[in-house]
C-alpha cells in the first residue's frame, strides 16, 4: 500500500484453498487454511490469515521493489541495540530466488527471517502513524525515538492498524480469543515452518502471536510473543502465546 502496489479496496481472485501462477509451477501451489466469502482484500487477508493473497500480491509487486522496501525497513541491517542481534533476512542468498520463492517469501515463508525484536519495531509503526520505534533496554525517561521514520506512509500503517484490531473484534478473526472487554487490541497470530524443504516432516514449528493496545489507561504496550515445537498443536501454538499475554494484561 505505501508503494501504490495496492490499495485498501484491492481485491485478488482464485477459489478454494490453493492456487498456483500457471502450469510452470508444476506440482507446487500456495495454499491457505480457510475459505470466506467476502472480498480477498488486505483487511480479509490479515482477518482470515489468506496466504494466497499475499503471494499474489508481491508477485504483482515484484521482487526489486519488494526487497528494496524491506530494506528501507531495516532488513539486512544490523539493528542499533545494546544486545548484538541477528539481522532480518529475505533470502539466504543476495537475493529471492525466483517466482515460487517470491510468493512464499510474501507470506512470511521461504527464507524469510525476522528477528523479534526487529518485529517489535515493526509493529509500532502501525500505532505511530508508520514510524518505527527504536528499541532500547534501559528506561530513557520517555522520550520516543525512531528507528526508521516514515516506513509506511501513514494512511497504509491506519489501514492496517484497524484491520488488526478486526483480527481480535471480529467473531471470524483468527486471534478473536485475545478480545478482553474495555480493551482495544490489534493483533495477528502467525505460524512459521522451520522445514527445509517440502519433503521435510521433521523440523518443527513455531506459533507467534504480536499485539498492541490502543488507549490502554497507564499507557499502550506492545507484545511479541513466540512459542516453539507446535508443529503437533492443532492451534499452531499462537492460541497458547494469547493466553499468556491475556495474563499479563491482567486477565486471569
């Protein structure tokens, strides 16, 4: 959306849970978890989890604008932080190899690695009107600083924001069990494939869950949560990481 790749009112069309670009992909097709019936737009795509959206719009995107956009937000960089941490990556090597690595990398599979406390920074743009906020260890007396300003323009960080906060509100949304009542919460669960290849049935899994309150009296927190080996959890694990998070926030 910060591109104009698409808009809020952009919608991609396939049916049923799987979909693959041409018969060039072979055997392998992108495939999602649920069916819905409304639009297959962003605010969909985040509320139904839809891979296949995604993948279909960073094909449309394309992968130099894709890659130089990820690292305008610090992908590839060693992020400023007391602690020497991992950097995000797209890709194992300079870069996306090809269109099936392309679509799966726009869903947050293929090689894509992000370091949590670079997620951290990530999600605040969306409470900060698309500017990231630098991370720190030691209490600064309250003065924000940012990371990398302007990473999302801002109507794209308020379009996604309120689709977030739908993804707890709404009945249908896949973190609606993080909804607590005179609590306003945008979120988004996740599950990452550790496999190395689509042969692999060993590695494991990870479930994520991240979140942030809006207009939390005592002040707004964010959360990033992660819990790993859920590859036998029929949640993915992220169901586990709400209720911990639900305890902190005082919900016991």
């Amino acid at each position: 959306m910060t591109t104009g790749t698409i808009n809020a009112d952009s919608t991609v069309s396939y049916s049923g849970k799987s979909w693959q670009k041409d018969s060039s992909w072979g055997n392998y097709n992108v495939t999602t978890l649920t069916s819905y019936s409304g639009p297959k737009n962003v605010a969909n795509a985040l509320l139904y989890s839809d891979n296949i959206f995604f993948a279909q719009t960073v094909l449309q995107m394309g992968a130099d604008k894709f890659t130089e956009n990820l690292n305008n937000i610090g992908f590839n960089q060693q992020l400023d932080f007391p602690l020497t941490l991992r950097k995000s990556q797209y890709s194992s090597g300079d870069s996306i190899d090809g269109e099936i690595k392309l679509a799966d990398t726009g869903y947050g599979q293929g090689d894509l690695l992000v370091n949590p406390i670079h997620v951290a920074s990530i999600y605040s743009a969306f409470a900060n009107g698309g500017d990231m906020v630098k991370p720190y260890i030691e209490y600064n007396n309250g003065e924000t600083e940012y990371y990398k300003e302007n990473a999302f323009s801002e109507e794209a960080a308020e379009e996604v924001k309120n689709d977030l906060i739908q993804v707890v509100e709404s009945p249908n949304g896949t973190a609606h069990d993080m909804q607590m009542s005179g609590l306003t919460i945008a979120g988004k669960t996740g599950t990452a494939e550790l496999k190395t290849s689509s042969e692999d049935t060993e590695s494991g899994t990870l479930g994520w869950f991240d979140c942030f309150t809006i207009g939390r009296q005592g002040g707004d927190l964010l959360f990033v949560g992660m819990v790993e080996n859920t590859q036998n959890n029929s949640d993915g694990g992220s169901h586990y990481v709400i209720s911990k998070i639900r305890e902190i926030l005082g919900d016991s």
